[in-house]
C-alpha cells in the first residue's frame, strides 16, 4: 500500500512503512529513472531523525547501487530543504527525504523530489504509483551500504556549507549584526538547529536552544509548530526576555514564530508579513500564491502593490508550480510552509527564519507592532482551524454529503460561491470563507474557516461542524 499524498509517502512504522515497502518504492523509481533516460544522474538522499530514517535512507541507497544508479548520501541528519537544495545544485534527476515530516512520532515516510529540487507533481508520482504495483518482490535488486559505498556506488556528501552560505548571501548580514537580537530557537527535536543556529550567530545574532536532543518521540509532542506546542517556547521567551522565538517542525521545512511579547504569530500572518517586508520595504515586485486554505489578507495587500494573488489546491507542488509561472514573490500555506523567489522552489522554514529576523532588524519594530500596522491598513483576517480523526464510514458519509449530494448548511452569511477544486470551499459575500477538506498526509478531516473577527469564525466553524456531526 504505497500511496503519495500531498507531502509524498507516509505510513505508520511497521504498518505500512516497512523495510519491504522502502525498497519497493525504491525499485519503482529506478525503473521511471531508467524508462525516462535519467540513469545516469545521480540520486540524492538525505534523512530526518525520525526513528528508522537513518536505516530506511540505506536500504533505499541499496537498491539504487544495486541498479546501477550512482548514490549521492547526505551523512548527517539532514533538512528536507538541504535536500532540495543539493538536487537543484548538483542537477540531479531525481532526490529523496526519509521524513514524515510535521506528522505524529509513529510515522515515517518518504518525498521525492525532481529536478530543479521541486517537490515531485502528481503526474510523477501517479506515475511512479504505477511502476511499482508491477513489481514483485523477486524483482527487488539490493546490495548492502556498505558494500555500495566500498564499491563507490554510494557516496557521502557533505552539502551543509554550501546550503548555509546561499542563504547567508540572500539577507542583509550587516543590517543583522547591528541589532544584536537575542534568539530563542526550538527544533521540536527535529533537524534544523545546526543551520539556524550558525546563520544566527554568523549575524551575531545572541542564540539559545531548546529541545534540541535526538528524541524519536518528539518529547511527546506533534512535531509542528503551533500555538500549543510552542508554549513551552513562548513562556521562555517573555522569561528570558527575548527578541523573537523561532520554532520549526520535523524535517524544519515549517516554521512558527513567537514575538518578544510571547504571543504566537499564526503561519498566515507569517506569509503577510514577508509578502510586506518583501515588496514594500526590499523593493520586491511581483504577485503571491497561496493555497484555497490560506489568508486572503494576502489577496488585499497584493491588490494594493498592483499584484495578484493566486489560489491553489493544498499541497506546495502547486505552490511552486504557480509560482515558477507567475515568476511570484513567494508562496505559501496556512501550516507553516512557504518559499521566496530565488531559492529552492519547496519550503524552507531555515531561510523564512532568516529572512523574518532581516525583517525585523530592517523595520525596527517588534513583530507584533508590524503585524498590526498592516491589518490596521488593510484590515483583519481571523482564521479559525479544526481537525479531527475519522473512520471510514465515516469518511464515506462525509464525501456523499459534501461532493455527491453537494449539501451545505444554512449560513448566516449570503454566499457567493462554492467550490469543489480540493475539498469544499465557500466564499462568503463579506469576504470570509471556510473550507472542509480531508488531510493529505493523514486521517484526518479539517474544517478552516476566515472571517472579520476569531470568535466569528469559531461560530461559522461550529455550524460546519454540526452539520457535518463532528
């Protein structure tokens, strides 16, 4: 059962993740490398810290060697967006994260990425998809790692430099090193505190960590940044009087970000803070894209540079996609992921991170102070979010109702529009929105909804949600 999601393969460990799967996955790709004349570039492959990530990435090298397809392996725990990075330097066809990423410490998974270091299109992996349900497992060459590496067939690489010194050479150093912010960072456990860590003190900036141990369990918490599970990060911030504190997810392609007053700064207002920062203080010119689930605070403050936002189905190959056709500003979701022009064309909360705290030693205020000069401007934007798991019956009551029957509650609110491009979204005639979708990476059925005001969402969501029976 290999099926690729919105962010690539992922399982729960012994389920469906299994040593069997990882080498069958890896098979199918050798054989659409090979079908599309690729065999010859080399394929990269990097892990996160997720418990089996190390191992998986050698069995998946294994059967690459086997192949004849020469391993580029990155020998250290490593970012999705490093990974990325490294198959859009070197050119590679084809690259590979063992990572579920922002998912609970039970999963693991696998994305791939293809050239140009872009998250790989639904064409690819339908694709791919198909390749491997004709492969038996007789059909599976491996050799040992460490017979592929004797025999030069697996290389490591060590790209951390390179990747660390591109993002340096997008911010302002200079500006950086005058502030001497004080930084508080969390990797949840993940793998981003080298990178963050020495771009930071390379600005001289004043940096402490926390949760930095390799912890398989996360320390028993959802590897994504939020609100509640950067509370910890919050209480320390206001305590030790920091600038700003910085939070990324798993494989540290999300980001969260808590301001010196403690206060959460949601992944919308993230987006809307660097589209500003980017085109009216950098001088920046272009338009946005943003996923059907996220701010249309962006589409106010893109209207008003002269620009325009596009909406997209949820997940970031549509994103990048988009962006590369649009030549935009930068992309992103409401979860913590986004990209800027000019970079890799995938998340990357390291680079988000560096360019926010450009952000704020450019502007001279807190975040806080900037985020409220721009709703004061253009207005306020509230989202309201809710998830919750579900069966399969009740999955398929769900999908009767909302797609077959096409049934919808009785708002309050006069709608304009309904659609069904990836879930279910309703534009209201206020300007507000809300949309039902199923999750992409896991069980999971998600209701998010904007409006003028948070309590005001909370009341839409809650009619949603009684409609539905959730």
């Amino acid at each position: 059962m290999i099926k690729f999601g919105t962010g690539g393969f992922r399982a729960v460990i012994g389920d469906d993740f299994t040593k069997e799967n990882i080498e069958l996955l890896a098979q199918g790709l050798v054989r659409q490398i090979k079908d599309e004349g690729a065999g010859d570039s080399p394929m990269v492959i990097g892990y996160d810290r997720r418990f089996l990530s190390d191992l998986a990435a050698k069995w998946a090298s294994g059967v690459f060697a086997a192949n004849g397809i020469k391993v580029h392996f990155i020998d250290r725990e490593a970012p999705t967006p490093l990974i990325m990075f490294v198959v859009k330097q070197s050119k590679a066809a084809y690259g590979m994260a063992v990572t579920a990423s922002h998912n609970p410490a039970e999963y693991n998974g696998i994305k791939v990425f293809t050239a140009g270091g872009r998250d790989a299109s639904k064409e690819v992996t339908d694709k791919l998809e198909g390749y491997i349900s004709g492969i038996a497992a007789a059909d599976i060459k491996r050799v040992g790692f460490e017979e592929g590496i004797k025999a030069g067939t697996i290389e490591y690489i060590e790209p951390m430099n390179d990747y660390l010194d591109s993002i340096l050479s997008f911010v302002d150093i200079d500006l950086i090193k005058k502030r001497h912010l004080k930084v508080l960072l969390d990797p949840m456990y993940g793998v981003s505190k080298t990178s963050l860590q020495t771009i930071l003190l390379t600005c001289r900036c004043d940096v402490d960590v926390i949760h930095d141990r390799h912890d398989t369990l996360f320390g028993g918490r959802l590897p994504a940044p939020s609100a509640k599970t950067l509370a910890h990060l919050s209480n320390m911030v206001v305590e030790g009087g920091y600038d700003l504190g910085i939070g990324t997810d798993g494989d540290a392609d999300r980001i969260g970000l808590i301001d010196s007053e403690g206060s959460f700064i949601h992944p919308n207002d993230i987006l809307v803070l660097l589209y500003y920062y980017l085109v009216k203080y950098k001088g920046w010119s272009g338009d946005c894209v943003r996923s059907l689930a996220t701010t249309h605070l962006l589409d106010k403050l893109a209207a008003d540079f002269g620009y325009n936002s596009w909406e997209v189905p949820v997940g970031f190959k549509f994103i990048s996609s988009k962006m590369d056709e649009a030549d935009a500003v930068i992309g992103g979701e409401s979860s913590g992921g986004l990209t800027v022009r000019g970079h890799i064309s995938g998340k990357d909360g390291i680079y988000a991170a560096a360019l926010l705290v450009e952000m704020v030693c450019a502007i001279g205020k807190p975040l806080n102070a900037i985020l409220k000069e721009i709703k004061d401007t253009y207005g306020h934007c509230e989202m309201s979010e809710f998830d919750t798991h579900f069966s399969l019956e009740k999955k398929d009551e769900l999908q009767k109702l909302l797609f077959a029957d096409k049934k919808l509650p009785d708002f309050d609110i006069e709608v304009e529009k309904v659609s069904y491009e990836d879930g279910c979204k309703v534009y209201f005639k206020n300007g507000g929105w809300i949309i039902c979708r199923f999750s992409g990476t896991e069980p999971l059925i998600r209701i998010f909804c904007e409006m003028e005001s948070y309590s005001r969402a909370v009341e839409v969501t809650g009619t949603m949600r009684k409609f539905l029976g959730l």
